[in-house]
C-alpha cells in the first residue's frame, strides 16, 4: 500500500478571556448585528498580557500528542504570523516548552494559509524518513498585531492554537493525509500585511509610521480572491486524490468569514451544512484557523473517523491551497 503521514493526535487551545462583539462596540464604531452579519463572528479568544504565541503552541502541541497517547515528537513545525519575536522563531521555543529535548524546529510564515504549508512540510518530512512524529502546530497571538482603533482588523481576528501530530503509515488507513495543494501570488503582498518591522522598513531610513506597526487588509478584494482561490485549489486537490467532490463529507476551511466558507461549498457544489464552522467561538484565528476548526469538529461529532475532508485556506501572500485527508479514529481531544 502506498505510504503516507497519518494523523495520529488532534489539540486544540484558546486563551480563556472572551471578548464579545458588544464589548468591542463599546470602543469602536461597529455593532454585535453588523459583525455577526458580515463575518459569522459572535466572539474571539484573546491573550492575557504576557502571554505568547508559544504559550498557545505549547498548549496545542500537548493536547496533539495526549490525544496521540505519545510525549515526544522528532520535529515541530510552528505555522504563525505572530511569532513570539521577529528572530529567533518561535517553533524551537515550543519544542523547548514540551521538553522535546534538540529535535529540528522551525517556523512557517504565510499567515492564514500557514497551517496547509505546514502540513505539507510535515507530511514531506515523514515520508521522506527524516522524522518518525511531527508536531504541525498554528498558532497566533493575533491580537497583539491589531490597531485597537481600527473596526475593519479588530473585530475579525482572534488568539489561539491547533496541533495535529503526524506519523508514518499508509494511504488506507484512517488519518491519511492524501494530497496537499499550495499556491502564492506574492502581487498580492500588500492586501494583507503588516508593512513595518522588517528589513523594507529598516533599509528605508525612513521613521517609523505608526500606522505601519499594525495589521491591515482589504477585506473587500480578499474576499473575492479567497473564494475564486480556495475553490480552485479544492478542485485541484481533489482531483489529483482521486476524489469527486460528492465524495466530500466535510469541508473544513480557514475560519476567515461564514460567508466565504458558504460561497466556497457553493462553487464545490457541495450542500452548506458539510462545512465545519466554529468562527462564531473563535473569529479568524489565521495559522490556528483550521487546526482548531478540526478540534472543535472532533470534539462535536461533526467529523467521523473514515470522513473524507477537504481542507481549504486563503491568507497573506498571498497564499492559497487546499489538502484532502481522511478523519482518524481518535479518542475525544
Ligand atoms: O484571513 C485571511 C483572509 N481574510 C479574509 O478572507 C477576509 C475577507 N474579507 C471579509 O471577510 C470581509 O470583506 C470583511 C468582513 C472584512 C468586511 O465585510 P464587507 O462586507 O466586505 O464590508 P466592507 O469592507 O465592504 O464594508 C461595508 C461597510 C463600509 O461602510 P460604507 O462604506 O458602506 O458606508 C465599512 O466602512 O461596513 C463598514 N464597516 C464596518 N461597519 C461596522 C467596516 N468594518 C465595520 C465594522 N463595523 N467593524
């Protein structure tokens, strides 16, 4: 049988203060009836002060390999847009934090697609026989890249963490991640950015604009990129897994927006209701999106081992891509 990664272990971690819509319209001019209508987003996670994005990771990674029933894992890959700092990653940390002892660690930047290069990277990693079991984790401490005065950023993204834990096995077995598509269109670069803090910044001897510290996007040209491109990166996932896509018992898409996730099973042809959604708990986690869209899944029922699952991201790059797997049977995380 041809070999694959398998999923052996899911965790998912939120940071436990919740913000609600109607606490960020205290501050902001938005309203509870307008963010639930435009995005899905009734509530995020958001960090304590002093607590960072491999806090989360660490946390994730833990539950991944509790529910795996293993402590150790040979490589940990971090997918994240907010690294703890912008040198060293973040990932050597994390493996630091689970007392992994020296195994390889390292980032992935391509924000909200982060988790999908991730998985493939690890995937890669275990076929290839450079590592028995993979910690894939995204993880973000999102918030503390938000202008707090800009309504159009906070009150969409949200703090947390997913993990998956891979190890070596076959293409038939439940778990098998089967194909994973990436894509970038680096023209793209400024619809979702945050344009101070590296070395354009610094070689352009120019100060610092404050404006340029925090995230920003066009939501409106995103918005229709991500649905054209996280369609089409399904279709080509599926088609190179053999899959048609009736044969899609769940579509588990990056969290960026229900109506996205709703025009995407539309273009798919694929009913509404087989789309995984927990934006309304979290908002737009970026890298943590789908790792924790797959815990809430398993914790709800919602994926059943044997499922056939399409992946799907769009995020800052930008980056794209789509990945077909089938659930594992796993105990509850
Ligand atoms: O995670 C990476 C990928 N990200 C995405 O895929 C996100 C994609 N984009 C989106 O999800 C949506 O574009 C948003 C949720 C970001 C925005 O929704 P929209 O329906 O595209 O709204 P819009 O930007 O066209 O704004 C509509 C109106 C504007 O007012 P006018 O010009 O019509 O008077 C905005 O100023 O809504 C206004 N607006 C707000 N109103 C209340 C924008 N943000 C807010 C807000 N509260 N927070």
């Amino acid at each position: 049988m041809t070999r694959a990664a398998v999923i052996a272990g899911v965790g998912g971690h939120v940071p436990a203060r919740v913000v609600t819509n109607d606490e960020l319209a205290q501050r902001l001019d938005t309203s509870d009836a307008w963010i639930r209508s435009r995005t899905g987003i009734a509530q995020r996670h958001v960090v304590e002060p002093g607590v960072t994005t491999s806090d989360l990771a660490a946390e994730a990674g833990r539950r991944a390999l509790k529910n795996a029933g293993h402590d150790t894992a040979d490589l940990v890959i971090v997918a994240t847009t907010s690294p703890d700092r912008p040198c060293p990653a973040t990932a050597p940390t994390v493996a630091a934090k689970l007392g992994l002892g020296e195994v390889p660690a390292y980032d992935i930047a391509a924000v909200c697609s982060g988790f999908l290069y991730a998985l493939q990277a690890g995937a890669a990693a275990v076929l290839a026989g450079h590592a028995e079991r993979v910690l894939v984790i995204g993880a973000e401490a999102f918030s503390t890249l938000l202008s707090p005065t800009d309504r159009t950023t906070a009150v969409i993204f949200g703090d947390g963490a997913g993990a998956l834990l891979l190890r070596a096995g076959t293409a038939d077995e439940p778990g098998a991640v089967h194909h994973v598509h990436l894509a970038s269109d680096g023209t793209m670069a400024d619809l979702i950015t945050v344009r101070g803090g590296g070395a354009e910044e610094r070689s352009s001897g120019l100060p610092v604009r404050e404006e340029d510290r925090y995230f920003r996007m066009e939501g409106k040209s995103v918005f229709f990129a991500a649905v054209r491109r996280m369609a089409q990166s399904s279709l080509t996932a599926l088609s190179r897994t053999g899959w048609d896509t009736a044969q899609v018992d769940r579509l588990v898409g990056h969290q960026a927006n229900t109506r996205i996730l709703h025009a995407v099973a539309e273009q798919l042809g694929l009913p509404a209701e087989r789309a995984v959604i927990n934006i309304d708990q979290v908002g737009n986690t970026s890298a943590a999106s789908i790792p924790l869209a797959l815990a809430h899944g398993m914790a709800t029922g919602e994926l059943r081992t044997d499922d056939r699952v399409l992946l799907t991201a769009f995020g800052g790059g930008a980056t794209w891509g789509a990945a077909t797997v089938t659930w594992p049977d796993l105990p509850p995380s």
